[in-house]
C-alpha cells in the first residue's frame, strides 16, 4: 500500500511540475473562474440580500466548471507519445495512477479556489460572519468528491474521441447529490447557522467521497485494460 | 553468447479481441542471452502478441512463465524484468531527457538514479541536450531516449517493437551496439521487425508470425545469409 501512495505522488508531482512549467491549465481555470465572478457581481446589485443566497451557488458554479477544464487535460496529457501506456507497462499498480491523478487535480482545484473564493467575496462585498474553519472543510470534502469521480470520468472519456463534451455529460449528473449537499452545507455555514445543522449534509458529502473512492480505485484498472 | 537455461516461455497463449481471434495458441520461448526476432506481414498480431507478454493485455487462455514461474495478471515482478519499446516512445513532452529518465526512474525505483540517467543520456548521445524540453526533438533523438528509458531498470529482457524505425545509419549503428553489449551480459531480447538486414544483423534465431500463428522459426547461423533468410521467409509466408 506503501509503494502505491509513493508512485501515486511520483506521478502527482510529474503532473504538477508540468503545470508549473507551462501554466496552461491553471491560466485557463482562473480566467474562466475570473470571469464568472465578474459577469455575475455585475448582474446582482451587491447592496441586494439576495447577494447571500447567490454566493454558495457561486462558490461551486466556479469549482466545478474550472475544474472540468483541469480534468479535461489531466488524461489527454497521457496520450500525447502514448506515455499512459509507458506508465501502465511500468511494475506499479493501475491504481496508483489513479491516486496520482486524483491528487494532482486536487492541488491544482484548490488552487484556484484559493484565488477565486477571495475575489468573489471581495466583488460581491461579501462580509464573511461563518465560522471559517468549517467553510474549509465543507469546501474540501466537496471539491475531493468532485476530484473522485471527475477523475474516473476523465479517464474514461479520454479515450473517445469527443472526450471535452463527454466529460460533463457523465460527470454533472453524478455529481448531482454531492453539489446539492455541498451548497446547502456552505449556504447554513455563511448564514452563521450552527454547525449542528449542517452536519448531516457533510456526512453525506463524506459517504459519498468514500463510496465513490473505493469504487473508482478497485475500477480502475478495468478502465486502463480498455484504454 | 547464450547462456543456459529459458527466459520466456509463453504456452498455447490466445487472445481474443471481439469475436476476432488475434493470436492462436502461441507457444515460443526465448532463452537466457538470445536475441529472437519476430517477422510477419502487417496485421499478423505481432503488436498484440508484445503486448500479451508485457502484461498490457490479459491473454485469452495461455500460461506465460518467466524463468520457470507462472506469471500472475499485472505483475508487478515481471514489469520490473521486462524493458518494453513500443511504437510510441512513451515521453513526455514537457519534460527535459534528463526529467523523463528521473520520472521512469522513480517508478521502476531504480537504484543510483541521478548517476544512471546521466551515464545513459551520454551512451545514446544525448546529454547535451539533457535540460532542454524534448518536444522538439526530432524522431531519431526521440526513439534514442526511448532506449535510455527502457534501459534505466537494467530489463532481463528487452521487447523491442521495431525500434529501428526513423533511425539514421549512426543511430541504428549505436542501437545495435547497446543491444549487443545487453545480450553479452545476459539479457534476452525479444525484436518485432519488418527491418530484414537489422533482424539478419541481429538476431540468433527469428520466428514467422503469420494470422496470429507461429507458423516457423529458423535459428540464424553464419552459414544463413540475408538472401537465404528472405527466401526462407517468403517460402513461409506463401506455403502456410
């Protein structure tokens, strides 16, 4: 089990020092997140309350659209010299890969949350009266749900030949029970409601994460045969 | 130059692709230290059965033993003993010659890498180039890295799928010396080639591969020239 999570981030950290070589995929996650927030603090005066109901609709309208762009490219990279076939011909488990991947686009999804959650709070002159530290976690079990299964997805659709549109067709459906709890656990956080409330919609959001992991991981390999 | 005893030996290995029969009943094996070249026509599931053997595809039925072991679906134990070249070099483009080998390196968990991968870039004549990213390399210095990378975990066994394809006549001079150098120290090898002089120049011992058949197999003494060997193949290829 070891040598799967060391080979997972043997491949996390290829895939992330390509990133920060070329910036390519980053670039076109913010810009696409930059964007959203900017036509929609246009179109909703901030003065307006309704503000606050928009924000944790917002927060995973940007995770999830820039992160499609991410995984998008974490596969088709692979095909380029066919280097995925170099990888699963190499004495590591299929899964690792998996791991990687799923890792890699996690650090890079987060990322861009870093940047883009500030500047929608700032441009809808949000002032933030949750408890930070549980925004965090919603925000994390969220997006690693998203990262899950996107993933998996992302590496099924890579081998047909319209993969860009085939990705959000599997995956928006799928993610439908995780971004329903993921914005009604951040929308009782920003409200200041007590963390009791929310609890039920992250323990949903955790079983979900863990369900799809285990799946995703032992389905995997099934995946690579195909590929 | 062969040392005693098998390397490789598939077992009436079958593979089923859809409802098409690819390979039928495959039973070949390569000894310690022998070079053994696999010809046939396009289409004759040369590619396929490479990639049965690798463990890239899961034969339909069929045993493959490695140095008398029955391998086991995805092994990790075989991957490690076998240095697969394909047709693609399996690179990242991104990523300098040097960052390619390290990456490979890691994966195969390679002992003494930094040294390694800079002695190897110097025997296929790139370490000029070892920073620089390799997406503009040509084909030629593409396929040499693609030898370091299959060379960096020291294989028992080299499969080779056409590895002289898009070399020049000092590439192919400098291939053929590192394959030599790896059979005199042990190393079996397993070639796919349409390349009849490289595989003449090579080769101990060269099978047919015709429908997904070993339909013969000829060892390649001094007394069998090039002419001969075509011949030979030929009178294979349109009596079976």
């Amino acid at each position: 089990m070891n040598s799967i999570f060391k080979d997972a981030w043997t491949i996390a950290s290829k895939d992330l020092s390509n990133e920060f070589k070329t910036k390519q995929t980053i670039g076109m996650m913010l810009i696409f997140s930059s964007l959203v927030i900017l036509i929609f603090s246009f179109a909703f005066d901030p003065t307006n309350n309704m503000v606050k109901a928009v924000i944790p609709g917002l927060v995973w309208l940007i995770t999830v659209f820039s992160g499609i762009l991410g995984l998008n490219r974490s596969f088709l990279s692979e095909h380029e010299n066919d280097a995925l076939t170099g990888l699963r011909s190499a004495p590591i488990d299929p899964s690792s890969i998996y791991l990687g991947k799923v890792l890699a686009n996690f650090l890079l999804v987060t990322s861009v949350q870093i940047i883009s959650i500030p500047v929608l709070f700032i441009l809808f002159d949000y002032r933030f009266i949750g408890k930070i530290g549980w925004f965090i976690l919603v925000v994390l079990i969220g997006t690693l749900g998203f990262i899950i299964v996107g993933t998996f997805l992302a590496a099924l659709a890579a081998n047909a030949k319209n993969s860009e549109m085939l990705l959000p067709v599997l995956l928006l459906p799928l993610l439908s029970p995780l971004m329903i709890a993921a914005v009604q656990a951040t929308r009782i956080i920003l409200e200041n409601g007590t963390i009791t409330n929310a609890v039920s919609w992250l323990r949903l959001m955790s079983a979900y994460d863990l369900l799809f992991l285990a799946a995703c991981f032992f389905l995997f390999e099934f995946i690579m045969e195909g590929s | 130059m062969k040392e005693l005893g098998t390397m490789l030996e598939l077992r009436n290995m079958t593979k089923l692709l859809g409802d098409k029969l690819v390979l039928r009943n495959i039973t070949l094996t390569l000894e310690k230290g022998e070079i053994l070249a696999v010809i046939g026509p396009n289409g004759a599931g040369k590619s396929t059965f490479f990639k049965c053997t690798v463990g890239l595809l899961q034969p339909t039925s069929g045993e493959i033993l490695l140095n008398g072991k029955l391998v086991k679906k995805n092994s990790g134990e075989v991957k490690q003993r076998i240095g697969f070249l394909g047709h693609e070099s399996f690179l990242y483009n991104t990523l300098s010659p040097l960052e390619n080998l390290k990456f490979y390196g890691k994966l195969y968990k390679v002992k003494d890498l930094d040294r390694k991968a800079n002695d190897l870039l110097k025997e296929v004549g790139l370490y000029l180039f070892r920073d620089m990213p390799i997406r503009s390399f040509s084909r030629g210095m593409m396929q040499r890295l693609a030898i370091a990378r299959v060379l960096l975990p020291d294989p028992e066994i080299l499969m080779l799928d056409e590895p002289h394809t898009g070399l020049d006549q000092e590439a192919v001079a400098l291939l053929n010396k590192i394959i030599k150098k790896k059979q005199a120290s042990g190393t079996s090898i397993l070639i796919i080639s349409h390349d009849f002089e490289q595989v003449h120049a090579l080769a101990d011992r060269v099978a047919v591969l015709k429908k997904g058949k070993i339909i013969s197999t000829m060892a390649l003494g001094s007394d069998i020239d090039l002419p001969a060997m075509k011949q030979w193949y030929e009178k294979e290829v349109s009596s079976s």
